[in-house]
C-alpha cells in the first residue's frame, strides 16, 4: 500500500542534542511537508519541498533544519537552537504545490528528558 | 491572513446521533479539506472539498465557496467517531503552500 512513514513514533531529545525525524513516501509525491503540533491546536508549517534538492521556510522554521536528496524522503532535524521542541511532528506530502489535497503520516511524539 | 472558525468547539454526542460541523472563512480559500484526528493523533483525510458536495459512507461535506463556509455532517454515530475534526485550507496566492488549519471541533460520542 501507497502511503507515508514516519519514525519513531515517540522521541526523546536531551537538552543540548540534535534528533532527527524520519519521513517516507512511496506515493511519488513532488511536494513534501513537515508541521508542528501543539496540545489543543491545529498544525502549523515548519518546512516545505516542491521538489528534490530544494525547501522553504515555513512560518516556525527557526531551529529546525531539513533536507531533500531523494523524491521518497524528507528527514527533519530539530536543532539544540529549538528551545521548545516538545510536539507533535506531522510529516505531509501532495502531488504537487498546485491546489491538491495533503495526505499525512502517522506522527512523531517528541519529548525532552 | 485569512481568518477561519470552526463550530462549535465541543460536541457530546450520544450514539446514533447526527451533528453537523461548521468552518466559516474570512475570505476565499482553496484547498478546503476535513480531518480526523483519531485520539492516537492519526490525522485521517476525510474529504477534500474545495466547493460542491461529496459523501463517504455516514459522513457527507459541503463547501460553498461563494459564501465562504464549509459544513461536516456526522449521521448514526459511532464511538469511533471521536477525535478532533479539523478543516483546512490554502489561500488564494499560488505561492501560499501551506494548510492553514482551524481551531477543531472535539467531538465525544458517548455509547
């Protein structure tokens, strides 16, 4: 089946350390997406790709950095510099960044120790 | 940016009731989707709907573009059908990659 991966599901970061959230597709989708969930509230854009070896700041992108080697996967690193990383990460993609609908994956849980 | 408000914030349902569920928007959105967000955080695509009307099984949406406003109808539901049920949408601009998400309705379906 055609879908999205994300791993882990739970992540525990120490203070001081960089974690990286993983985030496959296998829709050959062009547009990947990254969103940070907070308790209560709807989800806001870290980051996004329209395609490979290019992405964009979302509106929260400060301490977080990403990349796009490949079309299947787009990795997210939140940084030591995010000094409030405890979320709900939600990793999205879409056909294209035309008006097309985003399909999600299942989410990351990170939590600081 | 374009405003959005989802209504009502809370819903108690008992089993086999129907409920309906409203987005209103400031201005024209493109986009429009509806979410399940399961009490695991499994955010499910219910419909995508940037105008007219669509149905799946017990569920149906309607999006009038025109007016600004999108509706989720819940009918018979079911204890499954609990979570947070979120719209969202893009703006107008071609530029404007991201969904902008609404504030969610809590829906608890009692049995």
């Amino acid at each position: 089946d055609g879908g999205i991966t994300q791993s882990p599901k739970y992540l525990f970061r120490k203070e001081g350390q960089n974690v990286t959230l993983s985030c496959e597709q296998n829709l050959n989708h062009d547009a990947m997406y990254w969103y940070r969930q907070d308790p209560g509230q709807g989800l806001r854009l870290i980051y996004y790709s329209q395609i490979v070896n290019d992405f964009q700041k979302g509106d929260i992108a400060e301490g977080y950095s990403v990349s796009r080697e490949k079309k299947e996967s787009f990795p997210l690193t939140v940084t030591s510099a995010q000094k409030n990383p405890t979320a709900f990460y939600l990793c999205a993609s879409s056909i294209g960044t035309g008006f097309q609908p985003q399909h999600f994956g299942d989410g990351t849980r990170l939590s600081i120790l | 940016g374009i405003q959005v408000e989802q209504s009502p914030p809370d819903l108690i349902l008992q089993e086999g009731a129907n409920s309906t569920l409203r987005c209103n928007f400031s201005d024209s959105v493109n986009n429009l989707q509806w979410f399940h967000q399961n009490p695991w955080g499994q955010l499910i695509n219910l419909f995508y709907i940037p105008s007219g009307t669509k149905q799946n099984g017990r569920l149906s949406a309607t999006t009038v573009a025109t007016e600004r406003y999108s509706l989720l109808y819940i009918s018979s539901s079911q204890t499954t059908d609990s979570g947070v049920y979120f719209c969202a949408f893009r703006g107008d601009s071609s530029n404007d990659y991201k969904l902008s998400f609404g504030a969610g309705t809590t829906v608890t379906v009692r049995a």
